[in-house]
C-alpha cells in the first residue's frame, strides 16, 4: 500500500521555479551544497527535478514562458528557510558562488545564528544554525490537533 507522502518526503515541501532549472540545479549543489536527487527532462525540458539537504528536499522546475524569476519581477516573493551545521563555512561558500548576501551570519535571541542570501535568479534563502536552547518566550507551546 502506498504512504503518503512517500518515504523519503516531507508533507511540506518547498517548490521553486527557475527561468533555467538546468542551471539552478548546478549553481545550488555549488553554492548551498544541495543534492540533486531527481531529474526529469523530457525534451531538453527540466518540468520537475528534486535536490535535497540533510534530509529535507526541494523541488523546482522551468515552468515555460509565462514565468517570471524575482529578478525579473523585481523582487521575492517568498523565503526558503535552511538548517546547516557551520554557518560561516556555508555563508563563504555561497559568497564564493556568487551569491548575493543580504545579511551576514548573526546571532538572534531565539538561539539561531542566521544569514540570507539570494540565489542566481533572485530566491531569498535564509539559513540557520542552532547554536543554545531558545529562550522561554521564544519556544512555541505545542498546539492541540482539530
């Protein structure tokens, strides 16, 4: 019997599109060290590929021409957030990529060192290392199911 979602997948799931997937694809295993685990490119095509980072995954796709990347719109829409372990390691080899950082790694009061960084065509990511237990004001009570 199939299981949902299946083994291997998130229920929630970041699905970005890239004017260039191909492209994407490349430039976010060098810069943010994802891996790419699925392709599907029917044509020359990329309609859906998959990378994935310590166990979480992403999706994208090159949706045609009636897409607009946030660099031809003129800014993002949305930010995809990414636990990593060194965050200054990572944050210089984005930069050494070529992104653009938006913020430099700095410490927050929920126990989280963070920066941000804008990808090739213009997706804010933003990443995270737990560095201490979040203070008692910032921990979220776990809410009670419908």
């Amino acid at each position: 019997m199939a299981t949902n979602p299946p083994a291997g997948y998130s229920r929630i799931t970041p699905y970005l599109l890239y004017e260039d997937a191909a492209a994407a694809l490349d430039w976010l295993a060098r810069a943010f060290g994802l891996r790419e685990r699925f392709r599907h490119e029917p044509d020359g095509f990329i309609d859906h590929a998959e990378m994935e980072y310590g166990g979480s995954e992403i999706m994208l796709a090159s949706p045609g021409n009636d897409y607009k990347s946030p660099n031809r719109l003129g800014g993002a829409t949305v930010i995809v957030h990414m636990y990593v372990d060194d965050i200054q390691a990572h944050c210089e080899r984005a930069r050494d990529a070529g992104a653009t950082i938006r913020h430099e790694p700095k410490e927050k009061p929920y126990g989280t060192i963070q920066y941000a960084a804008v990808d090739l065509e213009g997706h804010v990511w933003l990443f995270s290392q737990q560095i201490r237990d979040p203070e008692p004001e910032w921990v979220v009570a776990p809410q009670p199911k419908p």
